[in-house]
C-alpha cells in the first residue's frame, strides 16, 4: 500500500518511478489501496504548509543550534500538473488533521 499523503479521493501518485491510482484511502487505519497504472497523463502534488518550531537546545556553537524541534504539516490540497507541460490543470481542496511530530534539528540562532 502506499499512502498519497492527504487524498481522501482516487489520484495517481508515483511509486518507484511507476505511476499508481490511489483507489481507498483510510486515515484512522492508516490503509491505503492503490492499482498501478500503465500510464498517466498528469502528475500530482500535495499543497501543503510545514511548521518546524525549536523545542529544547542540546548543543550550541555560536550561533548553530542542535537540539529537538516541534513538526507540524498541514496538507490542505493537491495540484494536477500535466507531465508535458507542467501547466497546472486543476486544484482540489480537503481537509485532514494536521500531522504532528517531535524531531532532531539544525538551526542557525
């Protein structure tokens, strides 16, 4: 399964260069069903936002930081871009929760 990150309808995404159709979609499973297509015509991309906020500094040296960092990415839409062209052929809109996470960073202070 692959998950096309915030798609609650069928699009095609791209797995290992191969173009596949995201079929089923369930978030709280975290399940995705998706059948490979012989070609597509058009490509997609998630329009999102990503949030990454310092936490905690565990090393500093001058003014590079180390430490943990707050991720939280938002993703409100797609793109369906022709692959010849790249002229954007149409905008969809959804809504998802937002994914929310605790990291490692690097960061200039």
């Amino acid at each position: 399964a692959v998950y096309a990150a915030g798609t609650p309808s069928p699009r095609p995404v791209m797995t290992q260069a191969r173009p596949h159709l995201v079929t089923k979609l369930d978030l709280q499973a975290r399940y995705a069903s998706v059948k490979r297509l012989r070609t597509c015509g058009y490509i997609t991309a998630s329009r999102n936002h990503t949030d990454v906020d310092p936490v905690r500094v565990l090393e500093a040296r001058g003014p590079l930081k180390t430490g943990v960092v707050h991720v939280v990415s938002k993703v409100w839409g797609y793109r369906k871009v022709c692959r010849q062209t790249f002229k954007v052929l149409e905008l969809k809109e959804f809504s998802l929760p937002p994914l929310e996470f605790d990291s490692r960073g690097t960061w200039v202070d």
